[in-house]
C-alpha cells in the first residue's frame, strides 16, 4: 500500500503526539529543564513531583527552575520537601538551600544548611567555599579562614586560589594590627594603673607625714599646767 506525500506527513504528526503523549510529565519536564526552559518545564515538573513524592530528581529541577526565575519562596518550599527524603542528593539539595538563604541574606540560615551539606559530603569543595562567605559575612574571621583552607586543599588548581589568598592574607594581617594593638592597650593600661597607684602611695605617705608632724605640735596638750607662786588679792 502506498501512502501519498500528505498522508504521510499526516501519520507522521500522528506518530509524533503519540511519542509526546507516551513520555511522562518527568521526561517532558527533565528535557525542557535540560535545553534552559525552565518557565515552559515548571509545568511538567510540578506534576511530576505529585505524581511522583519520591523522585528526587524532579524536585531538584523543579527547585532549580524556581531559583533560575527568581521564585525563591517557591524553590525553598520544594527543597524542604524534599530534603528529608533526599538520600544521595542530601549535599546537593541543602547547598542549594544554603545558596537561597544568602541570596535573601539569611546568613545564619545559608551556614546552616551548608554545614548540613559538608555532612552529607565532607568533601563538597564548593559548600567550604559558601560556608566560608557566610562567615566572612557576619566577621567570624577564624572560621571562614579554616573553611577557605578547606576549599584550597580539595580544589588546589581553583581559578579562585589567588583571590583567596590574597583574602586570607588580608584577614591575618589585621589579625596582627589587632594583636599589636591589643598588646600595646594592655601595656597602656598597665602603665596607667601603675602611675595610678604610685600617685596614691605618695599621697598616702604625704598624709601619713602630716599626721606625725600634727601629733608632735600637740603632744601634752591635754596636761593643766602647774603653778607655783602665790596669788594675792589686792
């Protein structure tokens, strides 16, 4: 039997809706998400994850969507979701987490979930690197330098190696100005209270001085006197 031209392509679209219509709302949302569609994958993906609790996957796409059109509420609510049931995406999922946080300056709340990601995989160079950030940002200095180090041990060829380092040098030297500076007040105030305290020992024994001299002015003050001759009355 021979088909003509528009036949053909008829039975072709037909073919076609019938491949579409087959795949799941994951894989119409996955290829979407993958060719950065993300507003056209939302859809599928949302439909994906109610049809599907478990497939962690969509969730991290859908989350990713959200964060990519700046619906950032959205993405946390669904990384939430699906944080607890993550299993090997645990790390992935709370650095994401994490990321939202900082971005809507949460900085307690972006450590957190870093942290809970470097549990997940202690060697999860990039959650260092934000967790470091994080603590930069609210100046707990000693620990952002050790997660910085962190970072450079596991990531030794980073293009951000030099810029770290230069941070890191930065940091410690007003570690030094600080400690210098500390010393010399503490040297200062031992100075102070020195001149202090000497002031108030002369002054001491400047009052102590002028007790004696007083007391030896008055020395048998409180005696009557005597008297020998005789009064007469006229």
């Amino acid at each position: 039997m021979f088909l003509g031209k528009k036949s053909f392509v008829t039975l072709w679209f037909i073919v076609m809706a019938l491949a579409v219509y087959g795949q799941s709302s994951f894989t119409q949302g996955e290829e979407l998400f993958l060719h950065n569609k993300p507003q056209e994958a939302l859809a599928y993906l949302e439909s994906a994850v109610a049809e599907d609790p478990g497939n962690i996957r969509a969730f991290l796409y859908l989350g990713v969507s959200y964060q990519q059109l700046q619906r950032l509420d959205e993405a946390i609510v669904v990384y939430r979701r699906a944080l607890p049931l993550a299993g090997r995406d645990t790390a992935l999922i709370a650095f994401n987490l994490g990321n939202i946080y900082y971005a809507k300056n949460n900085i307690p709340q972006a450590e957190e979930f870093y942290t809970q990601a470097l549990a997940a995989d202690p060697a999860y160079a990039s959650a260092y690197l934000n967790r470091a950030n994080a603590r930069l940002t609210r100046q707990a200095l000693q620990e952002a330098i050790a997660d910085y180090e962190s970072y450079l041990s596991l990531e030794p060829g980073s293009p951000k190696q030099g810029r770290i380092q230069q941070l890191l040098f930065a940091i410690r030297a007003d570690f030094a100005t600080a400690e210098r500076e500390r010393i010399l007040a503490e040297a200062q105030a031992a100075a102070e209270a020195e001149r202090k305290r000497r002031i108030l020992e002369e002054a001491a024994a400047s009052l102590q001085s002028a007790a004696d001299e007083t007391k030896g002015l008055s020395s048998g003050s409180e005696d009557v006197l005597g008297y020998d001759g005789e009064f007469e009355l006229e």
